[in-house]
C-alpha cells in the first residue's frame, strides 16, 4: 500500500470536506421538512387545528425523501477519501504520534468538555430506545415483542460499530474516525420520518453502527488526557457524568418534546445535536494507536488480568442488566396507570438526580475503587427490585412503584459508566483504543440480549424485576472475582519479576 502524495492529500481532503458539507446540507433539509411537511395541520385524527395534537409527526414516502439518499451516498464517499488519506507504507510508523496530549491545561480542558459532550449525546441516543418503542407500538399497533426488534436492530448496529470503529481510528486517526460517525449519526437522524416499522428498524441498526463507535474511542481520547494514578478516577467521574446528563437528555426530550410531536422526535433531534459534535471535530486529537514493545513479565500480567475474557463477561453482564432495564423502564412506570407525561416526569427526576449524585459517585470510586461500587450498586438494586415484586407495589402503588424503579435505573446506569474506563485504565496504551472497542462490542452484546431475553422469556411485571435483580447481582459476583483475580495474578507478576 503506497502513501498518498502531498498534491494528492490536498485534493482528498477536499473530497472528503465537500462530502461532509453534503452530508450536513441533506440533513439539515431532511430535519426542516419533518417540520413542514404537508398534512401536519390537517390530521383530523390528531385534534382540532391549532391544539398541539396538530404538530405530531408523521412517516413520509421514501420517494419524497430524497436528502436521505444525498446523505448515504456523500457518506460513503467521505469514508472512502478517509480510507485514502489513511494510507501508509506496510510496517511504516504513521505520522501522527500514538499520544501527543495538548500543551496546555485549556488544552485538555476544551478536549475532556467535547469529549463528554460527544459521549453524553451518544449515551442519549441509546437511552431514547426505550422512550419511543411505546409510542411506536401505539402508531403500528404491534406487540412488545414485535417493538424488541427496534432494540434488537440498533444494539446490534451498536456492537458492530464498536468494533469497526476501533480497527478505522487505528488506520484512519480518532479525528477522521469521529467526524465520520457524527455524520452518520446525524444523517441516519432522518429515521424519524422512515413511513413503516421495517424502515425504523433498518435505519436503527444504521445509526446503531455510527453512535456504538463513539463510546469506546472517546473513552481512549479522555483516558489519554489524564496520564497517571488518577486517570481512572477521572475518567470515570466524566464518564458517570455524561451518563447521568444522557439519560437527561433522554427523557427530557421524552418529557417535552413527545407530548407536543410525538415520538418521532426523539429520532430527529438527532439532526441538530449530531452537526454540533461533527462541528467540533477539530478539537479531537489525530492520534492513532501505536504498540509500543512491552517486558515479558507486563505481556504475561496483560494477558491474565482485567484486559481479557473476566473483562468481556464483566462487561457482557453489565450491557444485560443495563439494557434490560433501561429498555423496560417507560413501560413499567405505566404499568400502574400513569400517563405518560407523568411517567416521563418521574424518570426525568431520576436523571436529574444521578446528575446531582455524580460527584458522590466518584468520591465512592475513589474511596472503594471500582469493584467496591458496584458491588455495593449491585446488592441495592437488587434489594430494591426484589421488594417491589414480592410487595406487588408496582400496581398497587404506581407512584412509588416508579419512584423504586428511577433509584434502580440510577444504580444500573452508574455501573455501566464505571466499567469501560477502567478498560482504558489498564490497557497499554498502544493498545487502549482496540482494547476499549472489544469490551464495548461484549457490552453492547449484552445489550442486545438483554431486551430480548427479557421479551421473550418473561410475562409480567414481577418477573421482569426479579430477572433483572438476578441479573445485578451477577454483575456485582463478577466484579468481585474479577477484582479477586487481578489481585492474585498481580502477586504471582511480582513474585515472576523479583525471580
């Protein structure tokens, strides 16, 4: 594989500004026409004219979408000048360094502030499945197991990003690899007026792929910017962070928004967000990840330890239990008779105050490290979800059946934020950024499994509870041994080394 000229470099990367520049053009036109589009002020079943019934959105014909076209194919055309300008010589060092952290603390600061923003936006998308499958089966009329594919669809599509994502920042740098999943985040924001349920589910798994790569390298970016002891105290605050403003995000949008357009908003607010982060993609650093030669007993410790199979289970159960609930949630607040608009308000709280708990988070982080808090988040999830199915609180009392289950939803999605920076945390460098990818892709899988065993296996209420307790107590039995091995194996590598 040769490397591409100076003269040849510029015209590529022209190609690929024009392509972005189409990209964000179509999907800008494809968001305004959701909002105009005809027939919105005459739906006699929706309400009266000027109520706000008269504002939902509705599906449009793929023939009257044509900017969704424009932006798949200038899409396509951006990855492949991408995949040009990533060309190196076999066995040749790339040019860019594998860590070149900024000069300067405003530097780092203006990095970890983007960063955090691409990951709470990311974290966001994922979260709002559970939000529009109730309004999805009310539109299609079809049932819960029917509506887990919509889940099932853009897990999937997540997995497989996390991956993908991870091998192209390698070839192509985080920022070429960032800019080209916030465009496809952003345009595949148009499946809010796909016209039937298989289109959502296509575009699903589309933008599943672009918004599952986005985890794992801006994790590796922020984990590079905090060198040290306390990187993964760091890293995990913002982490914990950007999950708690996600999920706000989330169902804030559900709170607001879903009541006056419906649920295809929740899809389309994609649009403005996603041009914001591509927008800023000149702020991430253009590093790719160089493997750096390592002693013989640090190979042997690497292989044994947190950064291999105990790591992907970890993260495997940790994607059930988080997933499985989050999914659930919506509808299990409604199970007891509130309306949606109240529902929404409850798990809105919930978000607020995870935002609030943040720093107590991090300060039990440090004080009990990672294993003891979700360990400790493990058993009072799984005490609170374990009452509410046996005192059958989740239809006798619907208020503090969804106060229970707000508390549960914080605790699961604290856990999910603390295990893939401790990934970073442990993994050479040269090797963070594919390290972080194959734990994401384990945790997406449970992720996917997830909804789906949970749809499939269970009937009622009380058995989705009691699954998931089981589930959390799971992840924190892992934890434990995983945090007990680690201990061990790091005795015997230093017994290996004074040998």
């Amino acid at each position: 594989m040769t490397t591409v000229s100076g003269p040849a470099r510029t015209s590529w990367r022209g190609v690929l500004a024009l392509a972005a520049a189409v990209v964000v053009a179509a999907s800008a036109m494809g968001f305004f026409r959701a909002f105009t589009m005809p027939g919105m002020d005459s739906m006699d079943s929706m309400g009266p004219p000027g109520s706000t019934a008269d504002r939902r959105l509705h599906g449009m014909a793929l023939a009257d979408m044509p900017e969704m076209f424009v932006a798949g194919a200038a899409l396509l055309l951006a990855l492949g000048a991408a995949l040009v300008l990533g060309r190196t010589r076999p066995g040749a060092v790339p040019a860019v360094p594998a860590v070149r952290p900024p000069q300067t603390v405003r530097g780092r600061r203006t990095i970890a502030v983007v960063a955090t923003a691409a990951l709470t936006i990311d974290i966001s998308k994922t979260s709002t499945l559970g939000f529009v499958i109730p309004g999805l089966r009310t539109e299609y009329g079809i049932d819960a197991s029917t509506a887990s594919l919509l889940a099932v669809s853009g897990l999937s599509g997540t997995a497989l990003g996390a991956l993908l994502c991870s091998r192209l920042a390698e070839r192509i740098g985080r920022r070429a690899c960032y800019l080209l999943a916030t465009l496809g985040f952003t345009a595949t924001s148009m499946c809010g007026t796909m016209p039937d349920f298989g289109g959502n589910v296509v575009m699903c798994f589309l933008m599943g792929i672009a918004v599952g790569g986005l985890a794992p390298m801006l994790i590796t970016v922020l984990s590079d910017l905090f060198p040290g002891p306390g990187r993964g105290a760091a890293v995990t605050g913002l982490s914990i962070l950007a999950t708690a403003i996600g999920y706000l995000v989330a169902s804030g949008s559900a709170l607001w928004l879903e009541p006056v357009f419906g649920w295809r908003v929740l899809w389309l607010i994609g649009a403005p967000t996603g041009l914001l982060l591509a927008a800023a993609a000149a702020v991430i650093p253009d590093q790719r990840s160089i493997r750096a030669p390592a002693a013989a007993e640090d190979n042997w410790l690497a292989r044994n330890t947190l950064t291999t199979r105990l790591q992907w289970v970890f993260a495997f159960s940790i994607g059930l239990t988080t997933f499985g609930l989050t999914t659930w949630v919506p509808t299990l607040s409604r199970v007891g008779g509130l309306s949606l608009t109240t529902a929404n308000a409850l798990l809105t709280g919930s978000a607020v105050a995870m935002v609030l708990c943040a720093g107590l988070l991090v300060l039990g982080y440090r004080r009990f490290g990672p294993t003891g808090v979700t360990v400790r988040l493990a058993v009072c999830v799984a005490i609170l979800l374990l009452a509410l199915a046996v005192s059958g609180w989740a239809v006798a009392a619907p208020w503090l059946s969804a106060a229970v289950l707000t508390v549960a939803l914080l605790g699961v999605n604290t856990m999910a934020a603390v295990f893939l920076p401790v990934a970073a945390d442990v993994a050479d460098d040269g090797l963070r950024g594919r390290v972080a990818g194959s734990v994401s892709f384990f945790n997406r899988l449970g992720g996917l499994a997830g909804p789906l065993v949970l749809s499939l296996l269970v009937r009622s209420v009380s058995e989705v509870l009691v699954s998931v307790a089981l589930l959390a107590l799971l992840c924190g039995s892992v934890a434990a041994y995983t945090s007990r091995r680690q201990r061990v194996l790091r005795k015997a590598a230093a017994v290996r080394t004074a040998a």
